[in-house]
C-alpha cells in the first residue's frame, strides 16, 4: 500500500517523455504579433514599450466601455423612474445629455492620452 504511488511514476514519466520528444507538437505554435510600433529587429526594449503601449490603448478602451455600460445603466434606471412616476421625464433628458457629454470628454482624454503613450 506504502508504494502504490510509486507504480504510477514510471507511466507518467514515459508520458512526459513522450510529449518532450515530440518536434512537430513544438513547431505548430503561433509566432508573436509585435506592438503596433514595430521597432527593430533585436531591440527587446523597444518591443516591450511597444507591448506596454498597446496594453495601455487597450486598457484604455477598456475603461470607455465600462463608462459607456455605466452611463447607459443609469439612463435605463432613470427612464424606469420615470416609467413609473418616481422621477420626471426632465431628468432622464438631463441625464442623457449629461452622458453624452462625460462619454464625449472621456473619448476625448483617452485619445490624447494614446496620443502621449
């Protein structure tokens, strides 16, 4: 009972063995995208500012969409309100130009910020 596990050992490394050796399994992976600044070939620090920058677009991207669901949750919340007469129908106009425009400025920061990056 002591040295059931020893029994499994060999199989699993004949099975490791067997994923090691096998070249075509390593040669099918996919080469990297590069960064949209494409540096030159060899300059890892240029590669790794290129991959920084394209995570901060992205991230950024990432943010307008929350404020896009944020701004759109609360504009569907309102128009309920006032569906059912707990707010007036002013608001939600308020709130939908008021949208608009935080949406507008932040799409406005964020291309200046890709800009800067």
């Amino acid at each position: 009972m002591m040295y059931a596990h020893l029994k499994k050992r060999p199989l699993a490394l004949l099975g490791l063995l067997g994923l090691a050796l096998n070249p075509p399994v390593w040669a099918a992976l996919p080469t990297p995208v590069a960064p949209s600044t494409a540096p030159a070939a060899g300059d890892w620090i240029g590669l790794i500012q290129g991959y920084i920058k394209d995570g901060g677009l992205v991230l950024g991207l990432a943010i307008a969409v929350l404020g896009f669901l944020w701004v759109a949750y609360l504009a569907f919340a309102k128009f309920n309100e006032a569906r059912l007469g707990k707010a007036e129908w002013a608001e939600v106009g308020v709130l939908g130009i008021v949208g608009a425009v935080v949406l507008i400025f932040a799409s406005y920061l964020l291309t200046e910020a890709a800009g800067v990056i």
